[in-house]
C-alpha cells in the first residue's frame, strides 16, 4: 500500500462543477474505504442539493452551444479523451483496485475496455443520420433529424468505476448532451480523475460535471424534478431501478436502466469441457462475481455435471486471494461488510436447506472483505441463491435432463439480461440462442460486453442499450419536419 500514497496524494477529491474542483456547499466530506484492507484511503467532498442545483444550472447554461459544436469537434475531444486515459492507464487501473478491489490485471483490462466507449463514441459522433422522404401523397417531403435529448444524469454502480462512466458519458457527449455523473458513493476516486482528463482534453466547462454523494436520494431526486433535466441513465439493483423509473414519470424523462440479473450458463454434454470451465470460470469469477453478466445459475447435463463439478472445482480452488495490487492475486475483495454479509447469507441458506459445499464456503477471517471461491452444488428448488444475485464469486450448479427442460428453467426468472451456454451443434446453438429470453447471449464464450455492441435487457433487467450504434440514440431525440413541395 505505501506504493501507492503518491498516487492518492494527487488525485482530486473535490466535486467537479462547472470546470473546477470544489468543496461542496455543505462542507461534509465522507471516508473511501480499500476494501482489502478496510482503512480509509481518503476522503471526497459530500455533495449536496444545493451543489446538485449548481450543477445542473451549468450544464443547462452550456447545452445550447454543447448541442451546436460541430460533431467533429466533439469527437475529437473524446478521441484525446481516450488517448490520455490509455497515456495514464496504469495511474487509473491502480486507483480502480484501490477504491473497489479487483486484481491489478482486471483493473487494467477495464482500462482499456471502458476507455474504449471513448473511442468508439467519439467515431459515432460523426455518424449522426436522419432521412428524407417524399411523402407517400406527394404534398411535401419528410424530414427526419437527430438532435440532443438536453442535459444528463448518469448514476453509476462501483463494480467498474471506470467503464460504467465511460459508457454513459461517451454516447452523451457524442450525441450533444451535457452530462451530471452521480458516482457509487464506495468508488467515486476514478471518476473524478476522468473528469480531470476531459478538462485537459478540451471539454468545455459544464459539459461534465462529477458529483459524489452520500445523500443520493435527495440530491438524484431534486435533479430529476427539475424540468430542465431531460435524460437519466442508470446502472444498478433492480430495486432502485425501479424508483428512478417513478421519479422520472414527473418530467417524462427519456431514460435508459441497466438493471439486474439472474444469468444462466448452460452446459449440454456435447461441449467441450474444457471450453466450458474457462467460459464458466470467465463468466462467474471475473470481477469476482461482482458484475450483473456474471453467471448465476450454472446448468450442467447431468451426463457431464460431475466431470464438469470436479474440474471447475480444481481451478476455483487454485485461486490465489489477496489485496489486488499483491503479485500473483487473481480474486480480491468484495466491496464491503454488507455485501459479504449478503454473500455469505446466500450460501448458508443454501447449506442449511441441503445444498453440499464442493469448495470454499465461508468468508476469509482478517482485514478487509474477503470470501473464499465456492463452488456448491444439490441446490433445492426455491432457494434464493438461485432467483437472487450473488454478486460474488460463488458457482452454484444444478443439473438438466433435456434441452427443453434447461430452456424452460434458463427462462424461469424475472430478469433477462445475459445468458451463456455451451454446445458444438450447430443447429441446436442457433434454437437455444433465438429461445433464451435475455437481452445478450453468448454461444461458447464467457465473456460478452463490448463496446462495439448493444448492452442491455429485457423483463426487469432494465430498458434501452448502452454502446454499438444502439447506444447514442438513447441521447437523441427524433424531431420530423414536414416541408411542402
């Protein structure tokens, strides 16, 4: 840890407001905790409803001549923006393992893939379409042009402090909208150093403003009851999510939820097994479980189950855990007391309803929030675990019969945001994908996002899509003009 005190010593950790760092109005400031250890590594200014109104008095202010720059210019300040996060990628993949804890190597890998929406985001930004018509009666002509849906709130989870900023502000930014960014109050660190590159990046003042909080409810809520707010863009439980959806009824908010999941990961007994655990162990331990894509259910014919059991066992137990900045550490903390507490409560309901533990099982005694990698298996029916998020790095495997019955039990859930599943038959990979009832399907791989393709759901994981050419348009308006002859 002392090799980072530079690192902390020079990040900002005031509000961002208006193109400067201040304190906030009420002058409070809340504790950022490193998760691996469980002392403090500093503190960032409280934001409050007055520092909210600030805030988005100044992103109304610019938005007219935000939304008339022309488009290159505005991609071209995303494009810098892209090039000096990947000029300082060390400096922000030490400060994400800091703040939320995943290892070094994962840190960096969401350097560069959040950093990508920059990029992406900043080629959409040219690309703007419309169309025209000669209307079918022949009195006049359609038009049809994309203009800036107006100012911008982006709520933000802290399992990717980084890319789920990035995802948000790219497309708003491309599209003309000015954009207030309500960062997790656990990781608010990496999120006030990108504001710092964007200023350097030539973003004018106001565009972006970060406003870390731990008053969320009241400082979000007088935002989204402000009429000159027009666009809300969330990532998060779907609980919440839901809240945010009513709040935003007042002003008719144009908004877009990413919400939770509930994915399976489906193993018929032709795939390749070997395939199938690095999909499973991709899909399931990345970011430590701690992702809305993770694999929460994962099915397994049972003519391979025991096999496949066995071999995903050997290689979760093999994990090595730690701090995430140790050499060597591939599974970190999770982010909190009250999310290993949830973790633990999930397997133990599970244990004691007659579940067996394969590995792992309890949480891992001293500083910080660890629990170790388990993997169980004989889950009953009804039990929590396998209806609710786990958001840690906890394989739970049940078996299937037929490929009806796994369909019907993949789909058996309220969510619909990511699913897997692993086959080497054309036919059937082609029937299961078009059957399963989730936003992203990924047929024999584990890892799905990219920035280049819609990401999104359906049922309560949430409604529109973040990044591909789907992504911008959640920030645009359609405005038709109907010219005569």
């Amino acid at each position: 840890m002392t090799g980072f005190s530079s690192l902390l010593a020079a990040v900002p950790t005031g509000l961002w407001i208006d193109g400067t760092t201040r304190e906030s109005c009420s002058g409070r400031r809340f504790d950022i905790v490193n998760p691996a250890t469980g002392t403090v590594l500093t503190t960032v200014a409280n934001g409050s409803v007055a520092d909210a109104r600030h805030a988005l008095a100044s992103a109304a202010e610019v938005q007219p001549a935000w939304a008339a720059t022309a488009p290159r210019e505005r991609s071209e300040i995303l494009r810098r923006a892209w090039e000096l996060v990947m000029e300082r990628s060390e400096e922000f993949a030490q400060l994400i393992t800091l703040e939320m804890g995943k290892p070094l190597a994962e840190s960096r890998g969401e350097v560069v893939y959040g950093a990508e929406f920059l990029r992406w985001f900043a080629e959409e930004a040219v690309r703007i379409g419309g169309r025209t018509a000669t209307a079918p009666s022949g009195n006049g002509h359609i038009a049809v042009i994309k203009e800036p849906a107006g100012p911008a709130l982006a709520i933000t989870p802290w399992n990717f402090p980084l890319a789920m900023g990035t995802r948000k502000i790219g497309p708003a930014l491309a599209a003309g909208c000015t954009i207030i960014v309500k960062p997790a109050e656990d990781t608010p660190l990496t999120m006030l150093l990108l504001a710092h590159v964007f200023a350097e990046a030539g973003l004018p003042r106001g565009v972006l403003s970060v406003l870390p909080t731990l008053d969320a409810p009241d400082v979000v809520g007088t935002l989204m009851k402000d009429r000159r707010l027009r666009k809300v863009s969330f990532t998060g439980s779907t609980a919440v999510g839901k809240k945010i959806i009513e709040q935003s009824a007042d002003q008719i908010l144009k908004s877009s939820m990413e919400l939770g999941g509930n994915a399976p990961f489906i193993v018929f007994d032709d795939a390749d097994i070997e395939d199938a655990v690095d999909g499973a162990m991709a899909a399931k331990m990345r970011n430590g479980g701690e992702a809305c894509t993770a694999a929460n259910r994962l099915l397994v014919h049972n003519s391979i189950r025991e096999e496949f059991t066995r071999a995903l066992c050997d290689r979760i137990a093999a994990t090595t855990v730690g701090p995430g900045y140790e050499d060597d550490v591939t599974l970190g903390p999770l982010i909190n007391a009250k999310q290993r507490n949830a973790v633990a409560a999930l397997v133990d309901e599970a244990v004691a309803a007659g579940a067996r533990v394969r590995t792992g099982g309890t949480p891992i005694d001293g500083p910080g929030y660890f629990y170790q990698p388990t993997v169980i298996d004989n889950v009953p029916a009804g039990a929590r675990i396998l209806s609710e998020e786990i958001f840690g790095p906890v394989a739970v495997i049940t078996g299937f019969d037929t490929e009806a019955e796994v369909v019907a039990s993949a789909n058996d859930t309220d969510y619909g945001l990511a699913a897997y599943f692993y086959t080497q038959n054309l036919d059937r990979a082609s029937r299961v994908a078009r059957a399963l009832e989730f936003g992203m399907v990924g047929v024999n791989r584990g890892i799905i996002s990219d920035p280049a393709a819609p990401f999104g759901g359906i049922k309560q994981s949430g409604l529109g899509s973040e990044g591909g050419s789907e992504g911008i348009e959640e920030y645009l308006n359609t405005k038709y003009i109907a010219l005569t002859p």
